[in-house]
C-alpha cells in the first residue's frame, strides 16, 4: 500500500471540499462497498464525520450492526467505478470483484481500505441519535490514511443524475483560521 | 435580482459537491453573514440540510433565536468576500458593508439573500436535538433560487488554512438514480 499515516487533525482538508467517497463495511469477513455524497465534518480532533446512509442500502444492516466502516476517496480515474457502487447492492454482488476494487487491511477496523483510492479513514460509530429519524451516522475517524504522492487531487463531486464536478485547481488566500 | 425560482427537488445538486456557503441571518433587521462548509445534504424534498455552526459564532446564537436563515453559494468572484466573512466576526461589524455584499429581501424568511451569489436557499431551523452537543442545526429549505446563467458555476472548496478547489469541468456519467 502506498498511503501513509495522516495526522488526525488534517482530515478535515480532505472532507470538507465534498469529494463523492466510497464507503466500505465488512459482514462477518465479506466486504461491501457503497458510493455516498451526503457526508459532512462535524469536529476536527478527534475529527467527527457526520453522514446519511439510506436504510434501502445493504451498508445501512452492516454499519448499524458492526459500528465499523472506512471512508475511502477516489479521484477522477475512478468515476466508472463509483458510479458503478452507486448503482448496485451489495446484497447478492461482490462489488470488489464486480469493479476491480483491491481491499487492503485496515489497522484498526474489520472493513478494508480500499486500495485504488488515494485516501482513507477509518472509522466507529460514535452516536446513533439521528439514525432512526434520518439515517444520520456520526462516525469518529480513528485512523486516517494518505497517498503522499497526490498533489491536488482529482475528486470528483456529484451534481445529480450522473453529472459530476472535476475538482480544478487550487487558489491560495490569506486566512486567519482553519 | 437575477435569480429565478428552482424547484426543490433539485436543492441537492447545489449542496452535495461540497461549496463554501454563505449563511445569513437576520437579528430584529441587522443582517449577518457567515463562512460555512460543514454541512451536508439529508433529504431530497423537503429538501433538508445538516451544518455545523460553532457556537463561538455570532450566527449561532442568531440562528437559535430566530430559526431562520438563507444558505447563499458563492464562485470564485466572491473568493476573497469569502475569506473575509470567515475571519471576522458580525458582533460589532457590518459585513455585508465592509465587504461590500448586497442584502435582497428572501421571500419566506427574514434573513436576507446576498444578490451576488448565484443561489440562495431559504431555510427554517427543522430539528435542533445535536444542537447542544455538536452545534448541529438540521435546516428545511422553503424556497431555493438560483441564477439560471450560472452554468458550471465555479463554486470554491475549501481544503484549510485558506486554500480553496475551484469547481473545474462537469462530467457525465450514466446513472440510474440520482
């Protein structure tokens, strides 16, 4: 594996501008894999990621029972694969398999990293009080992993019915806070 | 005011790539204004919107009195508006003066829209139970506008301490769901 340790107080860099992630699980060893946008940072450190996962996906079962998934950011080269997780379950399909994703060992969670994506955070379920009502996860990022080598990534960000947002180039302005 | 009326089932293709956002609100007259990007879709229609607003914001105390607010989508001509929003505070400052930003009367809610912004999407407060603990506001968008001349709309991303993604070009992929 390429990516290297990420200091937890860093994640929100990779979050905030809104990348589409791929959201992976494992159920009693067999790994799934879901395509998700409604995402949001919520604290920096220990850094809280809150996120709506509908109940008409396989993960929702998964994530409720296990409390353990990774939140893996693919870029640009990726885009067939994630639309791809997007529209299949994982109930009856191997999406590892399905759309050549490699899992990889995570050091802290059941659910694989995956290894194609150029980063990724593993994470527990850290409050369940919105799940009834929205689907709303908070998870608590235990371990974040990069690929020092992406520079600027291509990520891409969804704007509806497969229309997607290339991330462009990166401005630098004079700012007080984070 | 150049912005049109846009249906609210399309709210969700504004917010999920992750812009900077321009909260405003209202406190009996005084309009405020601040820098956002901790929020996240979590229903398609009514459309509903999670954000994290610290309570060390002006906004905070604002937005909890009078459950109304207006979430306004800067592109890239705003950057540097942006940037100053975030690093000063409405308490005793007239933002929309100091960094020269027009307030327009919203049609629903007190707090106003910013004419130079190429959507607003007017909200009330839905559901304050995470409020407490995480500062986390669940909104319901009443009424979205948005500039129909904007297309591929240059929105800004941050990515910390002041640097920001710029939007770059619009991909599409086939998808079966939204």
């Amino acid at each position: 594996m390429k990516k290297k340790s990420l200091p937890l107080s860093r994640v929100y860099r990779l979050l905030e501008p809104g990348p589409v992630v791929l959201l992976t699980t494992a159920d009693k060893g067999r790994p799934n894999v879901m395509t998700m946008s409604w995402h949001t940072m919520m604290e920096f450190e220990p850094p809280l990621v809150g996120c709506v996962i509908s109940d008409r996906n396989h993960s929702f079962g998964v994530l409720k029972a296990t409390r353990e998934c990774v939140i893996n950011i693919p870029t640009l080269e990726l885009a067939a694969q994630v639309v791809g997780c997007g529209n299949s379950s994982g109930r009856k399909l191997d999406k590892f398999r399905r759309f050549g994703l490699t899992p990889v060992a995570a050091a802290c969670v059941k659910a694989p990293l995956i290894d194609e994506c150029y980063a990724a955070l593993e994470c527990k379920v850290a409050d369940t009080t919105l799940v009834a009502k929205y689907c709303f996860f908070i998870l608590e990022v235990l371990q974040a992993w990069i690929d020092p080598s992406a520079k600027d990534p291509r990520t891409i960000h969804h704007r509806g019915r497969g229309a997607f947002m290339v991330a462009g180039k990166t401005i630098k302005l004079p700012s007080k806070k984070n």
